[in-house]
C-alpha cells in the first residue's frame, strides 16, 4: 500500500484526535473541581415531618449555599430506612446523591434484622450531627417510683403491663437488653410498637401503655404526664429527675451497656464516592463543616432543637460502628 503525503497527514491528524478523546475520557473523574455542577439529592428514610425530616432539611437549606447549587430532599421511608439506604448505593458513586437521615440504630437493624444487602463499610460517613439519648419514663399514675420495681412488676405479674417503643429504635433494642440483663422473659411484657416518638408519648400520656423508651431531647414536652425512671447515659441528665440506667438497675445487682449515642442523625454517602473522587469528599467535608460553624445555622437548629454537633467522619464512624458491636451482641434478643 502506497501512503501518499496526504494520507499520513489524514492519519496522523486522526490519531491525534483519537488520543485527546480517550486522554479526555480518561481524565474526567479527576476533575473533581468542577464538582457540584448540578442539583444534589438528600435521601431520607423516613416520612415528612418526622425527626429525620426536619434534620434534612435544616442541612439542606444552610448546606446548599456552601456547595454552591441547590439541594432537594427526597423521602423513600420503608424498612426501617433501609429503602433509602438501598437507594443511594444504587444510584452513580459521583457525590450527587447522598443519605442525610437517621444513621443509627437504623442501619445497623437493616443489616442485622431485615437481612439488607449492605453493610457498614459500605457507607462513607460524612458527620453525626444530631445525637439523641433515651428515656425510660412511666405514665404518671402507674405507680411506679423506680425501674427496679417496675422491672419486678413486670417479673411477677406477666401479661399486666405495657410498653411503647419505635419499631427498630435504640430504645427497642434497650428494652430487651434491659429485660434480658434484670432476668425478665420478654414475653412477659406486651410490646407496643410506633412509628414515631410522638406516638410513644401520647401513648403513655394517654394511659394506653404503662412506660416507654424513646428519645429524652423530645420528651420535655409531656414531663409532667410521666414519671422519669432513668437516663441512657453515664451521668445524669439536667432535663429529667432520673438516675442514669446502671444507678437505676443497681438495686437488681445487674448493668448494661450505655448506649449514649445510639440514636444518630446524619450524613453518608457510598464509600466509593470517598475513594474515587477524594477531591468531592474534601469538598463535601468541608462544605457541611463551614454550615456547621454559621451562626445562623447555629441558631435555627437551636430554636428548632436540632443538633449542631461536628464530630467529623472518623469519629461518626467509630460511634456507629461501636453501636453496631452492642447491637450484634443483643441480635437473638431483638428476633425473638
């Protein structure tokens, strides 16, 4: 074959062509820079209105300006959040679409309880901004002056009392380390489940369930309907007139675990999109970290008592992952 002049130009000239194309398509994941370019989506796993919502959207709205394009919130509740959960790993690992909800207990559950087809190292964990603790309070007229005497109660007479819980929550699996620790079948109590904290309350302020255990920060609201028994944490809280749960479980000669933190609202996103595009997750990092120091940010969570911690994604990692261990350890419990 003869190459003319000509044609060793035409072919050069298409090499070439062919070399920046490919050169361009190779390159552009690394072209972090230009990212965000368009609108991010924030999946919650839990209906409008409720704790994880408002949590969303709070973050949304003052996070949105640091990353410099709009953000919408998109609810996918089910499963205990793990429709949500399933959601953002199926969708591109690019940094656009990102679970902003209730981390823990609830991911933890779906791995251990509903059989989801994740796990923890899946995620990438971003900050756990909006912590919670729980509260175990009974109805003001049950007569109950301490844990210990209802746990006994609850011991000697099967089947006469009652308690509310979030399906799934921290204070369902506390429940059952706390009955399992004081020597209490489970059976022996009628297990109420909710939706919602908000359902819990009214339960008991309604004299429908005779105690609950669900998120103290929420339940100022109804303290003088209900008697506070004990605090889910190491020192005692200003907000209610309680023991922590060990002071209260000591005359039972029995402890459990404290769960401080195992209600955890937050942010994650695939871990792929950590490993891929290190550049967008330095660039998410320190977006959510500057919303998190804006004095205006800072006074709408308080006056909507939000959360406002930064602890950053190793140490949101370490607490979900130390939740899981607890969580692990109770899993035959929470199955029965």
């Amino acid at each position: 074959m003869k190459i003319t002049r000509r044609t060793f130009g035409r072919t050069v000239a298409t090499l070439l062509v062919s070399a920046m194309a490919s050169g361009a398509v190779l390159s552009s994941p690394a072209h972090a820079d230009n990212w965000p370019n368009q609108p991010i989506s924030f999946v919650v796993g839990f209906g409008v209105g409720g704790g994880a919502d408002r949590f969303a959207r709070a973050v949304a709205q003052f996070v949105a300006p640091e990353l410099g394009v709009p953000v919408t919130v998109m609810n996918r509740p089910g499963a205990g959040g793990q429709l949500a959960a399933s959601y953002v790993l199926s969708r591109p690992a690019d940094g656009n679409t990102l679970l902003v909800s209730s981390l823990s207990p609830y991911l933890a559950n779906s791995i251990l309880h509903t059989n989801a087809n994740y796990s923890l190292d899946d995620f990438a964990f971003v900050n756990g901004q909006w912590p919670d603790w729980d509260l175990i309070a009974a109805r003001t007229d049950a007569g109950f002056s301490s844990l210990s005497e209802l746990l006994t109660s609850i011991k000697e007479n099967p089947g006469k009392h009652s308690a509310a819980v979030v399906q799934g929550s921290a204070g369902h699996l506390i429940l059952y380390m706390i009955l399992d620790a004081a020597g209490v079948p489970a059976e022996n109590l009628n297990i109420v489940t909710y939706d919602n904290g908000g359902q819990c309350r009214a339960a008991v302020a309604g004299g429908q369930v005779d105690f609950f255990i669900i998120g103290g920060l929420g339940s100022d609201g109804v303290v003088d309907q209900i008697k506070p028994l004990a605090v889910m944490l190491d020192k005692r809280s200003d907000l209610f007139d309680a023991p922590t749960v060990n002071e209260a479980l000591e005359p039972l000669g029995v402890t459990v675990p404290v769960v401080s933190r195992a209600t955890l609202r937050g942010m994650a996103a695939p871990a792929a999109f950590r490993t891929q595009y290190p550049e967008r997750w330095a660039k998410l990092v320190a977006a959510y970290e500057r919303a998190l120091k804006n004095p205006e940010f800072l006074a709408y969570l308080e006056r909507n008592q939000i959360g406002a911690d930064w602890i950053g994604p190793d140490e949101t990692e370490r607490q979900l992952k130390e939740f899981y261990t607890i969580a692990e350890r109770y899993k035959d419990l929470m199955g029965k």
